[in-house]
C-alpha cells in the first residue's frame, strides 16, 4: 500500500504527519475501546505503528482515566513512548454515533486522534498544533462534520498554511 | 489584586495532556480568573488556566517557564495552589505516557 511520500519528523505539521489514507470517517464503534482500536488500526495500516501501540493507547486510559477526552467531543490517544512506534504519526477517526469514555466534560466522543509521537519535544508540540486546530468550537464542529478525507486533509493544510503566514 | 508569578515547568515530559488536564482542573476550582503565558514559547499568546485545551496550544515542554497570573477574590490561595502543584511535577514522576526518549523505560510510574 503505497504511504505518503517524506515522513516527517515529529515537529513537521499535522497535515504531513497525517496521511489521507489514516482518515477515516463515519465508522462504526461499539465502545471507547473499539473506537481506539480503529485509530490505532490506522496507524498500522499507514507503517506508523505495529498493533502493540494500540494495546498500549487502550491501556493508558485503563489506568489512567478518560483524561485524553481533551475537548468536548474529542479523544486524543496515545500511548508511551516505546519500540511499538516505527515512525511519528497521526491517525484521524470520526465515528458515525459517539461513545461514551467516561470523561465527566466531555462526553460523548466523535473524533479520536491517535498520535504516535514518542519524542518528548515533538509529543508536546503536535498537541500543541492540534488543540489550535479544536479550540474553536465552530471550527471543531466544522472538522469533525467531514465526511471526505482528501477534503479534510486540505482543511488541515489550510489551517496550518493561514497559521504560518 | 493580581497575582503574577513565574513557575519552571520542570516534569520529564512538559504539559502534555495528562498533566495540563490536572492543572486546568485545579484552576477550574477557584473563582479567580486565572490566565498563563509560555515564557519560553509565544510569549504574546496568553491561554485561560481553565481550558485543557487552551493550556496545550502552549506548548509547555520540560524546562520550560510559564507566568502565571490569577486575579481575584481567592488569588493568594490559587497561585500557592497552582504553583505548588507545578513544582511538584504535577503528578508526573517517571517517564510517564505522551513523551520521553528512553523507549525502553519498563516502569508504570507511580502517579495518583
């Protein structure tokens, strides 16, 4: 399966660090971990991670609670640094009805972000990009509305070229 | 009125989600309004304490220094708050999830 070409590094953009092909809109999940699962899959399946790193991001909420339900409707999963990331990446799932994490703000979730950036410098700054890409809720809600990958990786694109300028 | 105080942000992995989701939560129980500023970053972007969110557009990795700045009734006790729970490292004491070059750290942490 062919990956975008020129991996980035890990303080490269969100929208080199998202392959169209690791967004997935509109899929069905049963429970919070199913949904993580789907993330995760994607990371897989794009060369970002191998499955372990999914284990790892459901486990993460186990022990440590729904805190990655960072904004309403929106999970940002991830798991520890380890040898299950091959190379930084992001993975970018909404689901067709939203589930329940637990999180007491701001469930239920629709969109699960799945990052695999294990660099400490790198993990920070692409939560960074990515709470000023949600923190407008119109533009959240806008995001999260997408039902093209293409059409939502040029919106990402966009947003980070108006940033930049 | 007004209170302004400088904290190093010093936990192995900076204010990734986990921690800036305990901070906001903290900040989120006093009454005072409570903004924070990355000295080490954009200095001129100045985020509400409350919002997970808009802690994270910080970017607040280790090392780091933030400002933060509390303003009203129960300031005093929500500045010592807040920068006693900075200092501590915010609940962060191994290399916990989110950041961290060892890949290899075995240890789950201790953090409740």
């Amino acid at each position: 399966m062919p990956l975008t070409p020129a991996r980035a590094m890990t303080t490269d953009t969100l929208s080199s660090m998202l392959p169209v092909e690791a967004i997935r809109l509109g899929l069905q999940a049963g429970s919070w971990r199913q949904a993580i699962k789907l993330a995760g899959d994607s990371l897989v399946e794009t060369g970002s991670t191998t499955s372990e790193y999914t284990t790892e991001m459901i486990t993460a909420v186990e022990e440590m609670g729904p805190y990655i339900v960072i904004a309403p409707g929106v999970a940002l999963a991830h798991g520890r640094p380890s040898l299950a990331v091959v190379e930084p990446g992001l993975a970018w799932i909404t689901l067709a009805e939203p589930v329940a994490f637990g999180h007491e703000d701001n469930d239920p979730v629709r969109l699960v972000i799945a990052m695999a950036v294990p660099d400490k410098t790198g993990h920070v700054r692409t939560l960074a990009s990515l709470a000023d890409l949600l923190s407008d809720p119109e533009r959240r809600a806008e995001l999260i509305g997408h039902s093209d990958p293409e059409e939502l990786h040029r919106a990402i694109s966009r947003f980070e070229s108006d940033r930049a300028n | 009125m007004a209170v302004t105080r400088q904290i190093p942000v010093d936990n192995p992995s900076g204010l990734h989600a986990r921690p800036a989701a305990l901070f906001a939560r903290t900040a989120d129980g006093f009454q005072s309004t409570i903004t924070v500023r990355n000295l080490s970053g954009d200095t001129s972007r100045r985020a509400d304490a409350r919002s997970v969110l808009s802690v994270l557009t910080l970017g607040v990795e280790p090392g780091h220094i933030i400002e933060v700045t509390v303003e009203g009734e129960d300031e005093e006790g929500a500045m010592d708050t807040l920068e006693r729970l900075v200092m501590s490292g915010l609940g962060e004491e191994a290399e916990m999830d989110g950041g961290g070059e060892d890949a290899t750290d075995p240890s789950p942490g201790d953090d409740d």
